[in-house]
C-alpha cells in the first residue's frame, strides 16, 4: 500500500491537488458548522428561512456547475476555470464580513456561492487527468485518497471554528475560510501547470450532443447516487435526536457516535481505493449499498447505545464508498468527460443532500424518528436493486444522442 500510495503522490501536481483538496475541506469546515447559529442569532433569520436560503444557492450551484462541467470538457483551461471559482468562494464569504442585511446577502450569495460550485468537481477533473497522462493505473485510489483529504479537513475545521468563535467572534471564522481559499489560489497559480491540450474535434461532438437524460448507462448511476445520499442526510439530521429521545442518550454520546464514524471514513477510502484495483467500482458500490441496508437495519432494531456504537462501523464504509468510489464509478462512465463527470457526481451529492435535509425532518415528524430509518432501509434497497439490474458498464463513454 505505502509502495502505490508512493507512486501516487510523485504524479505531477498530484500532491499539490491534495494540499489543495485539504484546505477546501478546512476552509468550508470552518465556517459550516456555525451558519444556522450565525443567520438565527446575528441576521435575526427563522430556522426555515436559513433552510430557504441554502436551498435556493444549493440548486443555483447545480445549475452553473452543469453547464461549465459541459464546457470545461470542450478545451476550457481548467487550471483557469477553478482559479475563477476559487475567487468567486472568497467573494461569497467575504459578502458575510461586509453584508449584513439578510436579502440583500441572499442575493449576493445566490450569485457568487453559484460560480464557486464548480470548484470541487474541477478539483477531482484536474486530479482525473494529471493521473490518466502519467498512465497510472489505479484512477479509483487516486479518487479516493482525494476525498479523504477532504475528510481530513473537514475533521479538523470545526475545532480551529471553534477557537476562532471564541478568540474574534463569527469574524474570525469567515477570516479563516477565506484564508484558506486565498491560500488554494496561491499555491495553483504558482505551481499547477495549464492543460493547454483540446480534445478532438470527434470528441467535442460526443461532448456536445450528450444528453443525460437519453443515456441510461449514465443516467441510472446517477439516479443511484443521489438515492444513496439523500439516504446519508436523511439519517444524518435525525440521528442525533434518535440517540437522545429513543435510546435515551446524551449529547456526548452523539459526538462519540459522530467521531466513530468520521475517524473511519479515512482509512476504509484509503483501503477501498485499493481494492478498486482488484475489484469493479459497481461491484464496491454494490457492497457499500447492502452494508448501508444493515446499518439502517440495526438501528431499526437497536435498542441500547452499545449497537448504535457498533453500527458506526457499517456507516464509515457505506459514506466511505459514496464519497470515494462514487467519483469513480461515474467517472469511468464518461473517460472523455472527466470535468462533466465530475460534475454528476458532486451534483448528485447536493441533491442528495437537499432532498434528504427537506425530507428527513418530514418523515420524523409523521412517524418518529426510529421509524424514519425505515424509510432509509427502503430507499437503499431501491439503489441495491438499481445497481444490480445496471449490468456491467463498459469503462467507455456510452452511446450519445443523435
């Protein structure tokens, strides 16, 4: 493992993506965590108006992060494109230091949190092709030890947040995401090479015509992936209130559960980014999926804070294997779209995750909170049954519209 993990990191600008990928997930952890306490408390917002609001910039980021994964395909510099986006995060976090006015924030953000959406998905798409020219030849490892750099910093932003609170108030924490992006637009401008090669003209007519919605072999897996995430989410935000009303637990024993689980999510990346070598991305999401399917089984059933504990375990390779294998699962779908490949992906991510944050409090609130993970149970052995009736996918770009 250290032997490939070696020859991964000496790929060219590899290691420079990671660092990169790394203060992302700082720099978002930062600030994430304390938003809803920040519009309640500091811009005097309701709850559900906070909920309107990350909903709207959530679906406006879909919408410009498709169409610039589209063009970023047809010969866009990408080194370029995600400088912009990187600038447009730092612009949309600066609007909290200088804007205090909730609709007038509202709009500002609408705009700039929407061209920094791109981002994450050009990050994977450079980190794509710097592996694919090297000609290494475990793309899948490459991804997942990305992501959990991204995991890695997300671990530690929340602490530095909290720090930061209490040193300088809400400032401090905007300060540091800030900084953090700056620090990205740095080190590419100084040290990521262009991609100055465009793809041929053949290529670029593929690219044009594509149409998600008339190419299954795409669309199924990313009708999978946003069924696997809006599950996570959907057990995400009821999990803290199950432990505490159902099994009688306390808030150190959500952090308990939440570290578990997070501690994890790291190492089984690391190791499922090896077995990809051995093993079909399908295969592994497959596995994720069943996995996911008994975790929300036992906690169905569980009864005592001991099997909520033990089932954390179950959770680590089930988010382990959508956030790490998921990239690749749709990348290797589309070779020659690495940038709107990408783009699926993380777009998937994000209606996952607005379509579990809305519905999950629903579900809760009609049938409780243990009862809601049946829900979940459902909807996984929908994307199970979903990928097992996908077949076995060819690693080249399926057939485009006429």
């Amino acid at each position: 493992m250290i032997k490939r993990l070696i020859t991964l990191f000496s790929i060219p600008s590899y290691a420079l993506l990671f660092l990169c990928m790394l203060l992302q997930g700082m720099g978002i952890s930062l600030s994430a965590p304390f938003l809803s306490i920040y519009f309640t408390e500091q811009l005097g917002v309701s709850i559900g108006m906070f909920g309107l609001y990350l909903a709207v910039t959530l679906i406006a980021g879909i919408f410009i992060s498709t169409q610039i994964g589209r063009r970023s395909d047809l010969g866009l510099n990408r080194k370029s494109v995600y400088l912009f986006a990187t600038l447009c995060n730092v612009l949309a976090y600066s609007g909290y230091l200088l804007i205090h006015e909730f609709w007038i924030l509202f709009l500002y953000m609408i705009v700039f949190t929407a061209l920094g959406a791109p981002g994450m998905p050009q990050l994977f798409a450079l980190s794509r092709e710097a592996v694919i020219k090297s000609k290494f030849t475990d793309p899948a490892l490459a991804n997942s030890t990305l992501r959990s750099a991204f995991s890695l910093g997300f671990i530690s932003g929340p602490l530095i947040g909290t720090l930061l609170i209490a040193a300088v108030g809400f400032k401090g924490i905007f300060l540091g995401t800030i900084g953090a992006f700056l620090l990205v637009i740095l080190l590419v401008s100084l040290f990521l090479k262009s991609n100055t090669e465009m793809n041929s003209s053949h290529a670029n007519v593929k690219i044009k015509n594509f149409r998600l919605s008339q190419n299954r072999n795409i669309l199924l897996p990313f009708l999978i992936m946003i069924l696997m995430y809006t599950t996570h989410w959907m057990s995400s935000i009821n999990t803290a209130l199950f432990i505490t009303t159902n099994l009688g637990g306390t808030t150190r024993d959500v952090g308990l559960v939440s570290s578990i689980c997070a501690a994890l999510e790291i190492p089984f990346m690391l190791v499922l980014g090896l077995l990809s070598a051995k093993y079909s991305n399908r295969i592994l999401m497959l596995c994720g999926a069943v996995l996911g399917g008994v975790y929300y089984f036992v906690i169905i059933i569980s009864e005592t804070m001991w099997q909520m504990i033990a089932a954390q375990v179950l959770l680590a390779v089930f988010v382990a294997v959508i956030s790490a294998i998921g990239i690749s699962y749709i990348q290797d779908l589309l070779p020659s779209m690495p940038g709107y490949a990408s783009t699926l992906y993380s777009n998937s991510s994000t209606i996952g995750r607005l379509i579990g944050s809305l519905v999950g409090g629903g579900v809760a609130s009609i049938v409780g909170y243990r009862y809601s993970f049946i829900f979940c149970f459902i909807l996984i052995i929908i994307a199970v049954i979903m990928l097992a009736v996908s077949g076995r996918q060819s690693a080249d770009e399926p057939q485009v519209s006429t």
